[in-house]
C-alpha cells in the first residue's frame, strides 16, 4: 500500500457515492478514486468519465481488473445488500467503508463482522456526524464529566421525503432493501444519541405511513430507557412540508445542558454549565458550527479511516459500533410490530426489517 495516497474504489454510483466522490477530492488531498461499480454499468461508466477512473457492472470484475491498484473498498450500495457485497469483497484484503447503517438484519451485521474477522480486514461504518465540531465539543464535555449525571437524551429528525424522491430508485421504502425512516435517515441520530447516552436497556416505539406511499413507515416515534437510568426520546418523520426544519440533538444532564440542532446536528445553539471554563466564552465562535463547504464532516470521517488504515489504528466507528445502532433500530421495528417494551439483546421475531 502506497503510503503517499490512499486508492479507492466505490461500490455504488448512486447520490451518495456523489457525496463520497466530492469529500475525497475536496478534502482528501492524498486519496484518490481509481475505480467505480455499479449493477447500472452505464452509471458506474458515467462516474468514470467524469472522474477519470474506470467503470464496472460487477465487483469481480473490477477486483480482476484493478485489485493491485486498490487500497481501500468504499460500499455505497443500497442497505439491503451490503452483506452481499462484503461477503464478496473481504477475501481480497481490501479495508472496507460501509455506508450506514452496516446492514438491515442484526445476523447480515453479525456475518460481516465474522467475515471481515476471518479475513483479517478492517471495516469502517460511515457515521460522520461524530465528527461535526459541536458534536466533538459535546463529547469532550462529556467525557470530562461536565454533565454530570445524564437524566434525557433526544435526537429530532424533521425532513421532507417526498413520493418523487421514493420513487426515484425501486429499492427506497422497501423492507428488503431500504426501510423507512428510522432505519435511512434516523440512523445517524440514533447512532449520536447512544453515542453520548450509552447503552439502552429498552424501547417502546409507534411507526405510521403518513404521506407517502412506500412499504415503511415516514414517521415514528420511541421512548428509551438507558442502562444508566436516563431516558430517551426519538422523533423523526419524513412528513415534514413544505421543506426540512432540522435534525438535532439534546444532552441534558445534572450539572449541565447541550444542543446542538442544525439540518444534520452541526450548529451549536445551547452549551449551559453550572461550572463554567474559559472555553465557553469561545465555545460558539470556535466550534458552533462546522467550517463553510459541504461535505466537511464525511472529508474528517475518511480522514480518520485513512489515518486508521496507514497507522494501524481502531476506527472510530467499526463493525460491533456499527452494529449498535443498527440493534436498536431493530427493537424499535420490533416494538412497532408488536407494541410491546422491548427489551434489548433480544432475537428479532416481528421485524420486517430486510425481510424478502
């Protein structure tokens, strides 16, 4: 492996490969992309023509054809099928990126991470909301015991989805592939509220279809008991019109209270302690927000795997990280089914979640 640039390959030429192609040429200086797949082979071609890689329609043959020229393997496809595809992939000693969430049933989860175990390759789950510079504040904050003891947590996630944007790839709103908004859009926001409140020992969730005509549901709710006695709350919908409001997140503790709200959890709005520092004098002007230019974040999230992968150190989000969220996420279905408490460490019975 080069250790002046990192190479990459991205698996899925959908919009979020766009997101991922813009960061690394923006924000990766010693990274660069040397090849695309996609099922679609005139998309991964259109890709590689306008960013000067080579497209594929099947990983095989991309592995055939450039398997010397990779360093690291970005999976970008839709949710349903990243087991397929890591299962596929990790014989070949590639690191991986797996876009969130890691996968849609907690035993596709528990097979990537064996697989990549047998193989020996590391796998990186994209969550880089961690790194949006209020969020990295909060987590200090907490981590130095600001807060004191955690009493609530809550993530709020109001955006606008409509039918065209389900309708635009056959695979959106469906169980097998996709889910619904607790599962696509929310799942950053469940990922930072454990992040921050740790482990839930429960759930108690409602799910509802509201305005759009997909298999998942656009709007939901959840109530979480925390191992530590906290509780919290999710709110997220897809419902919201005309436009998107927000996607925020509030940590309120004994000795203190954060929130950090924005579009996707990257604007500073309360940062309140009963013991003040120097630091919160500067704490808006500093870190209230993330610096000018789309994609900042998810440019510090491969940063990080990039850094991760050249000095052998654990990635900030990997396989069993990934998984957590991707636990409750199958709990709160669970409860939707059912309408019952459901405690965590459990066996899915009711979830639709990846179902055929």
């Amino acid at each position: 492996m080069s250790t002046k640039e990192m190479k990459f390959a991205l698996v899925g030429c959908g919009n979020i490969a766009k997101k991922h192609v813009h960061a690394i040429h923006k924000y990766l200086p010693e990274a660069k992309i040397v090849a695309f797949c996609d099922i679609a082979k005139e998309r991964a071609q259109e890709f590689g023509e306008k960013f000067g890689a080579p497209g594929f329609s099947n990983l095989s043959e991309m592995m055939r054809a450039s398997a010397d020229k990779i360093d690291v393997i970005s999976i970008l496809t839709p949710s349903g099928v990243h087991a397929q595809n890591v299962a596929e992939l990790a014989g070949y000693g590639k690191p991986l990126i797996v876009e969130k969430p890691i996968a849609l049933r907690l035993e596709e989860a528990d097979k990537i991470i064996r697989t990549c175990d047998k193989h020996g390759v590391k796998i990186f789950v994209v969550h880089q909301n961690r790194y949006n510079l209020p969020i990295l504040k909060a987590r200090e904050a907490l981590e130095q015991g600001r807060l004191g003891k955690l009493v609530l947590g809550s993530v709020r996630l109001r955006w606008r989805r409509d039918q065209a944007y389900y309708d635009s790839a056959e695979w959106r709103g469906t169980w097998a592939y996709d889910g619904g908004v607790f599962t696509n859009q929310a799942s950053h926001h469940i990922d930072m509220l454990t992040w921050f409140m740790g482990d839930v020992e429960s759930v108690k969730a409602v799910g509802v279809t509201r305005l759009v005509n997909i298999e998942c549901e656009d709007t939901g709710a959840a109530i979480l008991r925390f191992t530590n006695g906290a509780i919290g709350i999710i709110e997220v919908t897809t419902a919201t019109r005309p436009k998107d409001l927000e996607g925020s997140i509030s940590i309120l503790g004994e000795k203190g209270s954060i929130v950090i709200s924005g579009f996707f959890m990257n604007e500073l709005t309360t940062w309140e302690f009963e013991e003040p520092k120097p630091v919160d004098d500067k704490i808006f002007e500093e870190y209230g927000k993330n610096p000018e230019g789309w994609g900042y974040n998810l440019g510090e999230y491969l940063t990080g795997v990039i850094d991760s992968i050249k000095n052998k150190r654990a990635g900030l989000v990997d396989g069993l990280e990934g998984r957590k969220s991707l636990e409750l996420i199958s709990a709160i279905y669970e409860s939707i089914e059912t309408g019952r408490e459901i405690p965590l460490r459990f066996k899915p019975k009711k979830c639709k979640l990846g179902a055929p």
